[in-house]
C-alpha cells in the first residue's frame, strides 16, 4: 500500500512539472507575441544571462492594440528590493504614459497612442544624473527626475504584458494587455537620439539590447499568449507617414 501511495505521489509530481511553463531561446526577429485576451493567465517572462547591475537603462518595444480601458502594462521588471523597479504603462482614462523606476511613477503627456497602430517606443533612465525621458514614434518627451538614484542591482524578474504585484508573484486584471508586442530591447545604457531614431524607423541595422535581445531571447510564455509571424500587420516606419 505504502509503494503504492509513493507511485502515485511519483505520478502527480511528474504531471505537475510536465504542465509547467518551460523556458525556451528563439529569434523572434520578424515575429510578435499575441495577447488575445484580458486575464491574468497569459503572460511572456523574459529571462536575461546574467544578474543585473546596471547604472543606467534603455528599454524599447513595439505594441498594437485596440485597448482603451484600464492601464495596461507593456513591460514590468520587478526585483526583491522594488516591485517596479522598471515598469511601462499606458494610462488609457487620461491618456498618458507611465514609466516607474525604483517604485517611483512619473507621466508623460503628449505622447502619441493610436490604436490599431504600430507603435515604437523607448524609456531611458540614467542612476548618474536621476533622470528619465520616453520617446514615442520618434517623439521626445521632456526629461523628469526620478528621486532614487540607485543603480538596478539583483535577480530581476521581467514580465510582458503583465505589471507584478509583487516580487516573482501575482498579477492584477487592471493592468492585463491585449494586442501584440514585438522587438523588446534592453540596453545597459542610455541610447543616443540617433540609436533611438534608427529603432523608431525599423532599420534592419538598429542596436540590438545587450541585456534583452529580442533577436537571441530566452523566454517562458504562458496561457493563451503565443508567438506569431507579424504579416498581419505592419510596423510604424517613417516611409509610412
């Protein structure tokens, strides 16, 4: 009776660790991953090669959605010191972007979102002088000071599509995006306006993150988000205005 309890014990065990989400590397160049539908569920972690300790930061990202409610979140890292320790935000009921560093929230108005639309954007931050800008479709935002001046340091946790409430933990409904995201570089320094405009027009030959690289990424996806071909729709490009 005892070996046939620890057979079945064996058998859940296995079942368990078969359902989990398993890391995978790809090159998602060309490629977007879908969010179909607002639950907490779908989620895309992305895992970086090494520990972080980073004195200044520059993460840029595509998305397209029709969402209009809510405040989806585009891209979380979290940290045991910080649960958004670097986080993007768009504010649909004021219309405005948020980018939180050290778990301070800064807004920025002004700043293009059309749905159903392609749209590029960069967050920079530098630890050195504290301050933060957002560059959307290849419009510049004001420079805001963030308070900490507290480099990025730790095992980070870096969610798509989801802000984490906590630590490597819970999601919540309010902040779950639908739509698509593509090309997620992170760069371990502040790009230059040039770097960001060659991002912004979707040249083939644009810096690729040296932290996250959306060409060579280490990622685990889970519930109904998946990775897909972008021929159904096309990306913002200045030859497009």
């Amino acid at each position: 009776m005892k070996s046939l309890a620890l057979y079945v014990f064996f058998i859940v065990l296995c079942g368990l660790v078969l359902s989990q989400p398993k890391k995978d590397r790809k090159c998602l160049r060309g490629k977007v991953i879908t969010f179909p539908d607002v639950t907490t569920d779908n989620w895309v972690k992305l895992h970086p090669n090494e520990s972080m300790d980073l004195s200044a930061a520059t993460v840029c990202l595509r998305f397209y959605t029709e969402q209009m409610s809510f405040e989806p979140c585009l891209f979380s890292l979290a940290t045991p010191s910080y649960t958004a320790d670097f986080s993007l935000n768009w504010l649909s009921s004021i219309r405005q972007y948020k980018m939180t560093i050290h778990s301070s929230a800064l807004q920025f108005d002004g700043l293009t979102f059309n749905t159903n639309q392609w749209i590029s954007m960069c967050a920079t931050w530098d630890a050195n002088s504290g301050l933060a800008q957002m560059f959307v479709n290849e419009v510049a935002s004001i420079k805001k000071a963030v308070a900490s001046k507290v480099p990025f340091k730790g095992d980070p946790v870096i969610t798509l599509g989801q802000c984490q409430s906590q630590y490597d933990g819970e999601f919540h409904q309010h902040h779950v995006f639908t739509g698509f995201i593509a090309d997620v570089h992170v760069h371990g320094q502040v790009l230059t306006t040039r770097q960001i405009k060659t991002y912004m027009e979707a040249k083939t030959k644009y810096k690729l993150g040296d932290y996250i690289n959306w060409h060579n990424l280490m990622y685990t996806i889970a519930g109904s988000a998946q990775v897909e071909e972008k021929h159904q729709v096309t990306f913002y490009s200045k030859e497009e205005l």
